[in-house]
C-alpha cells in the first residue's frame, strides 16, 4: 500500500473503517457545498469508499485518506482520479471544514502532484472547482497550476486547471 507523510499529514489509503468519518464529511452541506451533486447518503458514501479502494487496486492512483498526524485523526481526502468521463487525470481534495485555513489542502495537494509527477510520470494534471470555490481555486494556484478554461464536468460548470510535469516545481 502507497502512503506518503507530509510535515503534518500522513497519506494512506483508504480501510472500511474510514466509513463513518467520511460519511460525516459527505453528509455536511458545509463541507459539500462545492462538490458535485452536494450532500451524500451513507449508501453512497459506502459506494465511494468502495470506489476509491478499487482505483488502487487497478490504476496504482486514487484517493488517499488525509490523516492529522497530531491527532492521528482522518481529516479529508486527496488525491489522482479519472476526470468525469475522461482519459484525463484529476487532483481532488477534500477536507473536514475544522481544518479549513491551515494550509493543509495545499500540503496534502502537493504530495499528490509529487506522486503523479515523480512516481507515475504522469504528464499532465488537472483539477476543476466551481468558479465560486476560491479556495479551491487559491489551492491549484499555490501548486502552480494555471486556468485554462470554463467547463461543464460532474454536471457542473466549473473553471478547468492544468499542470504539465515540465512546469512541476517540487519545492515552491
């Protein structure tokens, strides 16, 4: 199993017993507001969780479970995944709205750029936001990655980012 430790983050992948603490986060509007369709119900968490496990398993990328190294509390997830019907490959990121504010998207968010980029030599990443997700957006803009356009994707409109490997910094 790949896990990757940050300052303040270990990365793991996902276990069952992630269920109810990821189910807390896709129930909270808060937290879901930007997210494809919003609040989920615990059978499609479980869903998700299965999903997320699979991805692994048959493309060595997924999401990962964003672990509180000071708490050992599992805090969100990040990580590579198809973009909606696409070959494309998307960095993703979530996290309970608690740790909101402290870099940790952006930190979690870079280790999953350095895996793509370093260890599956990917060629291109991609992210999308709903264009009201500042955060969000300030998150790929820390990473380096650039706007490129308007885009309808998980049924949304949303703004459409890229990072290509030759323009990856590994330490900014």
């Amino acid at each position: 199993m790949v896990e990757i430790e940050t300052e303040r983050l270990k990365l793991r992948q996902f276990i069952l017993n992630d269920l109810d603490e990821l189910y807390n986060m896709y129930h909270n509007p808060q937290i879901m507001k930007y997210v494809g369709k919003g609040i989920l119900t615990r059978a499609e968490t479980d869903a998700k969780i299965f999903s997320m496990i699979k991805s692994w398993k048959k493309n060595n990328f997924g999401m990962w479970a964003v672990v509180y190294k000071r708490d050992n509390k599992m805090i969100g997830r990040c990580g590579l995944c198809f973009l909606d019907n696409t070959p494309e490959i998307e960095l993703g990121y979530l996290l309970n709205s608690a740790y909101w504010y402290r870099g940790l998207a952006t930190e979690a968010a870079k280790a999953s750029l350095r895996y793509g980029f370093e260890e599956l030599k990917l060629e291109k990443i991609v992210a999308v936001a709903q264009p009201e997700n500042i955060a969000s957006r300030r998150v790929m803009e820390k990473l380096g990655m650039k706007y490129e356009k308007q885009g309808n994707y998980y049924q949304t409109n949303v703004v459409y980012y890229t990072i290509l490997s030759k323009e990856y910094q590994p330490n900014s």
